[in-house]
C-alpha cells in the first residue's frame, strides 16, 4: 500500500519507529543509504539494515523493541532493549540507571533520551501502581465511568480524596511535594519536641562548575574515558562549556557529595551545626544544581545561646541586634562591610590589583596564601550585587486608580533583594543598600526579622565571610529570629516564621483544593 500525504504527515508528527516493512522511505534516509552504499567499497563488511518508518504508531506496551528503534544510534545491532528477553527481570529504573553510567557517556548526552526514558519509566511505574490503586485502595469504585460522574455530581468525592492522596506516590506531582511539605513540617515538629529548637539558619549553596579544581579534574577524566582525548579545560572554553552539558550527571554527583561532605564535616565542627534538612533544586536561569537547608545549631536551646540572650532582652531592641550581630560575627564572620573600606574612598590598588590576579574559586582554601587577598577576591567575585533584570520587580498595585498604576508601572522596578528603587525607568540603576554604624534587626517586606550588620558599600551582600572561605562559590546564610522563649517555643510564631521558608524550599505547587477541582473536572467533561 502506498502511503498517503496524510500518513506521512503523521510519521513526521510522532517521529515513531515501526519494524513492520514499509515501501516507504523518506528522502533524507534514501540520501543516507545511498551515500552509505556508494562509500561501502569493501565487499566483506556486514550490513545492518536501519530501522524501517512506518505510518502506524507503535506502542510502547507492546514487546517491541522501541528504545532501540528509536534510538538507534545508542544501541549498535539492536542490542540492549529493555524489552529484550534475560536470564532475570530488569527494574526499567535500574536499567536506565545503568546506561546513564555507560562508560562513554553516549545515553546521558543525548538530547532526547534521559527526557524520554524519564517519563516513559514513570509513566510505566504511575500504571503498574494504578492497577493496585483501583483494584486494592479504592475498592469501593463505581463499576463505570457514568456511575462515578453520577457520584460525584451527587456530592460523593470519596474517589478523587484517595486518588488525591494515592497520588503523592507519584514523583514529581504537586501531591509529592506536599507530601514532602508535611514531612519538613514533621521533622520541625519533631526538632522542637525534643528540645532541640527550630530551625535557625537558611542557607542556600550554589554551584561554580567552571571554577572548582576538583570538578575541572573529574570533567577532564570523564571526557579522556568517553572520548579518548586529554583536554585542558582551562584552556579550551569551548570544551568547557560542551562537558559541562554533556556530563552534567558528573556535576551534580560531584555537588552533592560536595555538599555532604561540606554539611558534615565543616559545618558541624565549625559553624556547630547539629540538624540540618537539605533540598535540591536546579536553577530556571541556567539550568545548574544549587542546594536549600534548614538547620538547628547545637546551642539552640543552650542557656548561654544567643537565642535565650535574645528572648532575655527582648524590651531592648538595640541589645538584641548587639547580641545576635557579635554571635554572627563569632560563628560565620558576617559582615556588610568591603575589607577594602568604604565605596566612597579609593582602595589601595597594589591590594585590588593582588585580588584580580586570580580566581579565588578555582583555588582550595587550603592553597589561598593570604586569606585577607583571598577574602578581598572572594567578595568582589561571589558577593557584590549588581541589579539587573533578574532581580528587578514591579511594584504591587495598590488602591489606584487605572491611569495611577499605569503610570507607576512605567516609572519604577524594585529590587526584590531590598536594593531599592531604580532610578530610571528599565535601566536598574538602584541606590543600593543604606549604610549603617551599627547592627539592628528590621522587619523585611514580608513581615519577618531580619538581621542587618553594619554596613561601608551599598553593593555588598550580607556574607558569611568564614563559610565562604570554606565554600569557595556563592553561598547565602539567613538567621532566623524568634521572640518566644526557646525553651518554651510558640507553637504559633515558629509556624509563621518557617512558613515561608518552608514554601520557598519546597516552591511551585498548587493547593490540594485546586488539584481536586481539576481532577472532578476532568471526570466529568
């Protein structure tokens, strides 16, 4: 049968490969086979014949070998299909697993695979478990799809508030992420129960993966064992950034097992860390891995502990932000202040130039010669804020009138990193932060407390100048301030206050309320 312009369309639509014999080819792979059979001067050599298009979909239920099929490019003579027959099952996650790992790298790199082989092993796990969903956990289901409309329509929603909780099983899905919201509320609750307190630091750690040694290391490794070829990374930028895409799985290996180590053997001798909880998330910018924590520090309900001094003075604000600011500056270093002096007088230029003349994140704390250069370089490359677009917002509309807000959207942005207001319409041009001579404790525009250190630069985060050091990448540490008494905490204000962490670390779901609607409505159409 020759296929119609219909039935071409169709295969250009899905792109699925079918090993039912078909006359038709599409030109670009005539091309191919012609070029190959033209250049095939040795008689001798075997060929193997290329996956034949088809018209019709193939399903991926069936037992065909599809992976291989539609990727035959990693899988030379059709071998290594999940499909394909073995001594003993295979766990589709185990298998993909195994050929992310493949020595040359082939699976990960490619473009379609990893988002393919992804949805394809969640999408069979999601049905295997269905099955046990409507036979087992929901028993009691009508027998027809009519029968469940008409339940639901009487007000019967028992069906959709167990698929709604059955379906935090599912990785990913907005169930799964409250259901991990409620378990970092549990792990608080559970914190504050035996006398260890709340959390008391946010902090968040980035990733500088064109900058560490050690990852640089493992990059030119990775790419000797996959490709064959001994690569200077520092010296070719272009391979650089194509190993960085190419082995991502490396990068982010190497980030957690950073992080681990970092949280375990810095932060909990160093910075007296006891309990900490980490998420991680990958950035919408540029797509690279970065961690949140939650963590309780050792002497969090300690009666010397800057928490009990806290709540002692808590009628003399001044006292508190004294006492909070010297236990910052003891256990992290925090400072607002540029080592170099204030933005309005000149640094000495040996010192600017001695912090230019390397990288400081390309450099172990252990090899930094000067840690008062070092600190210098690591300030001017990781902490220094400059506004841009990314961090500028509208201001929220208030009670105006239309021609009001109209006018006042086109007039001004706000730094949402509290930089203030630009100056100039779309060009970011905020003053920066206000300088100050003494430590206070604010309330940010969300309500919270805030700790603000003393300040000489307007364009200077808030930093951690010791976990800095340590960390070698952007890093951001927030102290969470309580009222109450830590050895009596307020049930009430530790839930307003981890409230918002909690929902900026577990960020991007909709409610329970709204996933129900949209699962009756679907029902029911």
């Amino acid at each position: 049968m020759t296929p119609t312009d219909n039935d071409e369309e169709h295969v250009d639509e899905s792109g699925t490969l079918c090993d039912e014999s078909t006359p038709f080819l599409r030109k670009s792979d005539a091309d191919l086979l012609e070029t190959l059979t033209t250049n095939n001067h040795d008689k001798t050599t075997t060929a193997m014949d290329w996956p034949s298009v088809g018209a019709k979909a193939l399903t991926e239920f069936g037992d065909a070998n599809i992976f291989c099929l539609a990727f035959p490019w990693l899988f030379p003579g059709g071998i290594g299909d999940i499909n394909q027959p073995r001594q003993q099952e295979v766990d589709i996650f185990e298998w993909a697993e195994l050929l992310t790992y493949y020595r040359d790298g082939r699976f990960p790199a490619d473009s379609m695979w990893p988002f393919f082989t992804l949805n394809y092993a969640q999408r069979h796990r999601n049905q295997s478990t269905g099955c046990w969903f409507v036979k087992d956990f929901a028993s009691e289901t009508p027998p027809t799809i009519n029968d469940l409309k008409r339940e639901i329509e009487a007000g019967n929603t028992k069906f959709i508030d167990k698929m709604v909780y059955y379906s935090k099983h599912v990785k990913g899905s907005d169930a799964y992420w409250r259901f991990k919201k409620a378990e970092l509320y549990s792990w608080i609750d559970y914190h504050v129960d035996k006398g260890h307190g709340a959390p008391n630091l946010f902090i968040t750690l980035s990733c500088a993966e064109y900058f560490w040694p050690d990852l640089k290391r493992l990059l030119e490794e990775r790419i000797y064992v996959a490709e064959g070829t001994n690569v200077d990374l520092d010296e070719n930028k272009t391979a650089y950034n194509k190993a960085v895409n190419t082995y991502s799985i490396v990068i982010q290996e190497y980030f957690q097992l950073r992080t681990k180590d970092f949280l375990d053997y810095v932060c909990s001798k160093a910075f007296n860390i006891k309990h900490y909880w980490c998420r991680f998330e990958f950035a919408k910018s540029r797509g690279q891995i970065h961690a949140h924590l939650l963590a309780i520090l050792d002497d969090a309900t300690s009666p010397d502990g800057y928490n009990c001094r806290l709540f002692d003075n808590k009628d003399n604000p001044e006292k508190q932000a004294e006492i909070v600011a010297q236990w910052a500056i003891e256990t992290f270093n925090m400072t607002a202040c540029h080592p170099v002096g204030p933005d309005d007088e000149d640094p000495n230029k040996d010192i600017m130039e001695a912090a230019k003349s390397y990288h400081p994140c390309k450099t172990r704390v252990i090899e930094a010669q000067n840690f008062f250069i070092d600190d210098i370089a690591l300030i001017n490359i990781t902490a220094l804020h400059d506004c841009s677009d990314y961090c500028m917002r509208k201001l929220k509309k208030q009670n105006k009138s239309k021609q009001e807000n109209s006018t006042a959207n086109k007039k001004c942005r706000t730094c949402r990193n509290g930089c203030g207001q630009e100056m100039h319409y779309m060009k970011a041009d905020t003053p920066g932060w206000k300088k100050q001579d003494k430590p206070t404790i604010d309330n940010d525009p969300r309500g919270y407390r805030k700790l603000n250190m003393p300040r000489n630069s307007r364009r200077l985060n808030q930093t951690a100048l010791d976990m800095l050091r340590c960390w070698r990448a952007n890093c951001d540490v927030q102290i969470i301030l309580y009222e109450s008494n830590p050895c009596m905490p307020d049930a009430s204000e530790i839930a307003k206050v981890t409230d918002y962490v909690v929902a900026y670390a577990c960020k991007g779901n909709c409610t329970m309320a709204l996933e129900k609607k949209q699962i009756r409505q679907i029902i029911l159409r």
